[in-house]
C-alpha cells in the first residue's frame, strides 16, 4: 500500500478537529444520557465507515476489506473496556457528569500510547518476520485465558497503579468539580478524578497488548492499523455511556472476545500454510459476535406479564 507522507497529518488533522467538536460540545460537566450518547455513537461510527469509503476510492477494496477487518475486531474488544471502566467509575463512585472528561483524556492517551504500538509493532514484523507466530500464539493463549476466566471481576483498590500514584502524590478524599490536581497547605495533590484517569489509561495500554496484534492479523499496512484502531477508539466514550447500564445483558460477550482472539491468532499461525481471505476473517468475527450477543439477549430478557403470573 503507497501511502504519501502527507496522509498521515490529514488523518490526524481530522482526529484533531473531531476531537475539539467533541470537547466544546462537553465543555460544561453534564450526565451524558443514552439519547446524546446514542447521536454521538453514530456519528463516530459514520466517521469510521466514511473513511472505509475513503480508503475503498483510493486503494482498492483489498485494502479496505482490511480497515474494515481491523475496524470491527478494535470496535468488538473496545466493548471489554467498557466492563472495567464501569468497575472503576463505581469503585471511586465517580459522579457521572465527570465521567465523560476522564474519558475524553483516556481516549487521547489511547490514541498516543496505541500509535507507539503500531510503530513498535511495524519495527518488529519488519524486522523478524517470525515475531507474526509470536503474535498469534499470544493471541491464542489470551483468548483461552479470557474464556477460562470470563466471570472474574477485578479490584480497583486493590491495583498496583493505585499504590504506586498514592506513593508519588498525596490522593484527596473528596472531589474538586472536574480538576485533576488541587494545592492545599502549598503542596498538589491528586484528586480521585486523576486516579480514575491514571487507572484507566493504564488499563486501554493492557488492553492495547491484545487488540494491537489481533489487528496485524488482518493488516500489515501501519497506515490501517492505526487508523482502524484510532477510528475505533473515537467511539468509545459514546459506547460506553450507551452500554453501561446494559452489560448485564451481555453475559456471553466476553467467550465471544475470547473467541475473536483465538480465531485472529490461529489466521495468523497459518500464514505459511494458508492465508484466510480478509472478507471470510470478517465475517467469522461478525458471525461470533452476533451470535454471543443475540444468545446473551434472548437469555435475560424479562419474561411477559401474563408468564410472569403463570410462573408465580
């Protein structure tokens, strides 16, 4: 894939100015309701199918098979995501017209920390063409390892991140309107809303551990794993103000991921032996998650008034 130098700021340009829409559009602390939430989810996903179109009118169908490829594996795992920072904004009790400044930053960190991965990534398979089987069988152990593990919730307060930030610098037990660092007595301290941003910021990098190597899997062209990835992780902040009063809902989502992961790992172990087309990748990913979320659904929907009495 020829891709000009002059693509990459373009890109970044548009990111910059979604970005700056989206911060004026909040720049007053207010609980984003599932209506808002729902808009802004669909403009971002609108901006990351538009730019599939792009990449389609440009190179090929070839190439964006494997944006979109990339799009929905990074837009599928973000969903994890959503689980524990439900976790962490409860254990800190985070009152929720907060909640979306913590993200608007965790998102820009994603997106620095994910494109040093992207770059790092590139370097290696570049380098040690081998380091592609390494990719796949750590995908494949992860995948097992989430299926095994699926219902095991973790521990904010108990995190190693927590402790170490509490030892750098003095956490306030209050919060302080949307401010990060407070001084008082002449020393700053850290407000909660800074370690819930440390926290998770932390957690999109372990994240990004998984979801960096399963997109390789569909693409070797940097241009779109960062892209994907990026375009993905825009919406994040919409999916989890629209899904996290509803991830009960979803209790076969995680085995789905697990699944996802294991799936992309095995199409990349058998590169030499045979490469999976791009649009059968996309369409096993589709069909599993589809699958887990239809089942996961259908098994906690309320049953009918009139069942509900014959079951008394």
């Amino acid at each position: 894939m020829d891709v000009p130098f002059w693509a990459w700021p373009a890109v970044l340009g548009v990111i910059a100015v979604m970005l700056a829409i989206d911060l004026f559009t909040h720049r007053r602390a207010h609980v984003v309701g599932i209506r808002e939430a729902a808009l802004w989810s669909a403009i971002w996903v609108a901006l990351g199918l538009g730019f599939g179109a792009v990449i389609w009118w440009w190179q090929g169908a070839e190439f964006a098979g494997q944006y979109f490829a990339g799009y929905v594996i990074e837009k599928s795992l973000a969903v994890d995501n959503v689980f524990v920072f439900s976790i962490i904004f409860g254990y800190f009790a985070v009152p929720p017209r907060y909640q979306h400044r913590v993200l608007f930053y965790g998102v820009i960190g994603a997106l620095v920390f994910r494109g040093v991965f992207i770059a790092a990534g590139s370097v290696l398979i570049a380098s040690f063409s081998w380091i592609l089987y390494v990719f796949g069988a750590f995908l494949v152990l992860t995948g097992i390892r989430m299926a095994r593990h699926r219902d095991e919730t973790i521990d904010p307060g108990r995190s190693l991140t927590l402790r170490l930030l509490r030892r750098v610098m003095p956490v306030t037990d209050d919060y302080h309107g949307q401010r990060f660092l407070v001084r008082r007595a002449g020393r700053w301290m850290a407000t909660p809303l800074l370690a819930v941003l440390v926290l998770v910021e932390v957690t999109d990098v372990i994240f990004a551990v998984d979801s960096i190597p399963a997109i390789f899997a569909v693409t070797s062209e940097p241009f779109l794993v960062f892209t994907s990835n990026a375009f993905a992780i825009l919406g994040l902040r919409a999916m989890y103000f629209m899904l996290a009063g509803l991830m009960h809902r979803f209790p076969y989502l995680k085995l789905g991921l697990a699944l996802v992961l294991v799936w992309v790992g095995v199409k990349m172990l058998l590169l030499e032996i045979y490469k999976i087309p791009t649009g059968v990748s996309l369409a096993v990913v589709a069909a599993i998650l589809s699958v887990t979320v239809a089942a996961g659904w259908l098994s906690t929907r309320e049953p009918a008034p009139e069942r509900r009495e014959l079951q008394r």
